[in-house]
C-alpha cells in the first residue's frame, strides 16, 4: 500500500469537502451535498468518461482502505443519529407524530417500489425474488426524512416551537427509528437461501436483546457520567458500546450494522452527558470518517450505465420521494385535526432527504442488489437529495406566508443555530467539531 499516496488522497478529499461544503452553505443547501459533489469532481466518475486525469485515482488497495474509513463514518453517523434521539419530544408529541410519520414511511416506499417495477421489466419480473426484493428497496431509501434544512427554516420565521414544528420534529424521529427497522428488514432477505420468517425472528430477537442490555448499559453510564463528569473516557467507552453493537447486529443477527450503531446511540440518549458524549464523536466524525464517507460515494460512483431511461427513472423517483411525503405527512395530519394549511406545512417539512437516504443507498450496493440490473440508484438518490433541499425551504416559506399563529422568535444556538433537537440527520456541523474542551480532561 502507497501510504503516501493516501495522504495526499485524504488531503485532497478534506480540502475538497470542506470548500464545497462551505460553498453548499451558502446557497442554502446542506454540506452534505458539497461533500457528495466533491467526490463526483476530484474521483474518476466524471472525468473518467472523457479520459482526463482525475485528482484520486482509486487503486485496489486504497479503495479498500477508503471503504473502511467510510464504513466506520457511516456506523459513526448512525450512532450521532441515535444519541440525538429524544424520547421526550417523542412522548410529548404521542400519537399523532407517530401516526404521521409511519404515514411517511408507507406512502413513499409504496410509490417507490410501484415507480421502479417498470423500470425493472415490469410486474411480471417480480417472480424473481431478487428484483422484487430490489424494487422495495427502492421504497426503502425514500423512508428517510432529514429536517436539518425545514428545523432552520423554521426557526428562521419563529416557528420551531409552535405546534407544526413540534410535530414535523417529532415525526421525523420516529420516521427514521422505523426506517431504520424496516432496512434491517429488507437487508435480511437479500440472501435467496434466507428464511423469511427466521429473517423476522432475528430482527425481533435483536432489538429485544438491544433493549433488555441497553437498560442495564444506559444506567452504567448514567453512574459513570456522574462519577466521572466530562472525562474523555465517557465518550470512549460510549464508542466502544457503538462498535461491539455494530459487530453483533451484523455477526451475531444478521442485521446491518448500522442499526446496531443507532441502537447503542439510543441507549445513551437522554443522560445528562449525552450532549458531551455527542460532541466529541461528532469531533471524530467530523474531522476524517464522515468527509471521507460522503466523498467515496462520489469517488466510486460510475455513470458507464447512465441512460435516457435511468434518467427518467431518477425524475420519477425525485417526485414520487417528495409527493409521497406531502401526501402520506400531510393527509395524517389532516386526519389528525390539524387545518388544511398546517397539513400542507407538515408535509412540506418532510421532504428534505440527507444523510441517511445515502446511507441506506450505499447499504443496499453494498449488500449485493442492483448488480447487473437496469438501475442504479445511486444518482437518482444524490438527486433527490439536492432537489428536496432546494425545495423544502422554497415550499416553507410560501405556506407559512403570512400565517401568524405560534410564532415564537427564538434565539439561535451555536454558529448554525442548531438546538439539541434537530433531526438525526442533520449534516455534521463546525460548533461540534470547533467546540473547545471546556472542563475536558485526560483520562
């Protein structure tokens, strides 16, 4: 391995990230774009189709290293997700949240899985277990939510705290916790010789073991916080929990490892140094797994297959991911006693996708589906991704125009303005990664 060449590929990539995420920011969309978009620039994907040199030139060796690198940045990412998970927002929303967001689960994996079994030779194909097994995965990505893009909107026109905003929270917290289900789930089945009852039966055995040892886990660190207040080795020992969980889900159960790093980040939530145990994962994140995560996904993309027909498929698959979400949220909402107005804005607060809708994209390459066959989503999803950023805000502010109800001006925290409760999918930001130690001290 050419160690100093991977030196200079990291270098390349930070450089990279950092400058077009900075750039995204200031257009308004999130630096994950930048990030993803910086990838496609400096790897082979584009430059590659004519020839040209590119500034990282994938080798097998440093591919190998830089999936690693990217496989502990998506655990990383997943369990930040979970630490940000706020059962008491989740309690005080109560049903209406829930019900709502499991409307936003359905209703675009539903339109999801009917938009792509055309593109994947029709009804009659789905007699292969695999290409149905693909086709639902496809709804899968779209289950994702991230309001990290809709919460500064919010916040921007006083209306976090009122009551579409507390809903839209709630709702998109309890949307990626079953989300998350549901992709263990569909990835349990991607082995034909799979048993699909044994698939359910391993998953239920799963998160019953997780929570039954989370219990006792979440009260050690509840003592070990208060013996040991803002000592770096709390949040050590917390990414300790995150691997050895990622490890049994994907050994042990058979469940992807990423739901096995949500899980250890949910069993820490709520403690009184969950917010120090975040910040500084979130400082490792930052600085190299999460930038490299988001890079390699540009870096390795490939548009050799790139179509008139995947093309279309990526448009229909941008719609369907954002109309789903206004009609699945919006129509609950509606059902819920919540005005025709309100509904819309919970919709509308729904459709930015981010981080996570990659991750469950990559899983799925990665898990062996989509080889060979006539999609790939990975473009359409980096469109969706870009589109629903774009239109989230634009979509906000016009159903909030000149609405006056609950409007609360609020006080921005941190250089974004983010608040504990942002949505688990929220880019990395630089208060995280740039916050002094405080009263840190060595172990």
């Amino acid at each position: 391995m050419d160690v100093a060449q991977i030196l200079l590929d990291l270098a390349i990539i930070l450089f990279a990230t950092k400058f077009l995420g900075i750039l995204m920011k200031k257009i308004g969309l999130p630096q994950v774009v930048g990030a993803v978009v910086a990838g496609l620039l400096i790897g082979p994907a584009i430059w590659g189709k004519f020839g040209w040199w590119s500034p990282i030139r994938p080798t097998e060796e440093s591919s190998f290293f830089f999936n690693g690198l990217a496989e502990i940045g998506v655990i990383m990412i997943l369990f930040s997700a979970g630490l940000e998970t706020d059962f008491r927002e989740l309690k005080s929303s109560g049903l209406k949240a829930t019900l709502i967001a499991l409307a936003g689960v359905a209703v675009p994996m539903a339109l999801g899985f009917l938009v792509a079994v055309p593109f994947m030779g029709g009804f009659s194909a789905l007699k292969d277990g695999t290409v149905a097994l693909e086709a639902v995965f496809i709804g899968v990505i779209l289950t994702a939510t991230s309001v990290g893009i809709t919460v500064e909107t919010l916040k921007e026109m006083g209306k976090l705290k009122g009551k579409v905003g507390t809903t839209i929270l709630s709702a998109a917290i309890i949307d990626d916790v079953i989300g998350i289900i549901v992709l263990s789930v569909v990835l349990g089945f991607k082995d034909p010789s799979s048993n699909p009852w044994k698939t359910l039966l391993m998953t239920a055995l799963f998160f019953v073991a997780a929570i039954a040892v989370g219990i006792l886990i979440h009260l050690l660190f509840k003592w070990l916080a208060k013996r040991y207040p803002h000592k770096r080795r709390v949040p050590i020992f917390g990414l300790v929990l995150c691997f050895v969980y990622a490890f049994v889900a994907e050994k042990v159960f058979s469940i992807a490892d990423i739901t096995g790093a949500y899980i250890a980040g949910v069993t820490l939530c709520n403690l009184k140094q969950t917010e120090y145990i975040d910040q500084k994962i979130d400082v490792n994140s930052y600085m190299i797994f999460s930038p490299v995560f988001f890079a390699n996904i540009g870096i390795t993309a490939s548009f050799d297959g790139f179509t008139v027909s995947l093309f279309l498929f990526g448009l229909a698959f941008v719609a369907v991911g954002i109309i789903g979400k206004i009609i699945g949220c919006g129509a609950v909402a509606r059902m819920c006693r919540f005005s025709n107005r309100e509904s819309l804005q919970v919709g509308a607060g729904m459709i930015a996708r981010g981080e996570v809708a990659l991750v469950v994209c990559r899983k799925g390459i990665q898990g062996g589906l989509f080889n060979g066959t006539a999609i790939n989503p990975l473009v359409p999803v980096i469109m969706l991704v870009i589109l629903s950023s774009l239109l989230a805000p634009i979509l906000l502010k016009l159903l909030f125009k000149g609405d006056k109800s609950g409007a609360l001006p609020l006080t921005p925290i941190g250089e974004n303005g983010e608040t504990a409760a942002l949505s688990v999918e929220s880019a990395p930001t630089e208060t995280a990664a740039e916050a002094p130690d405080g009263q840190a001290s060595q172990a």
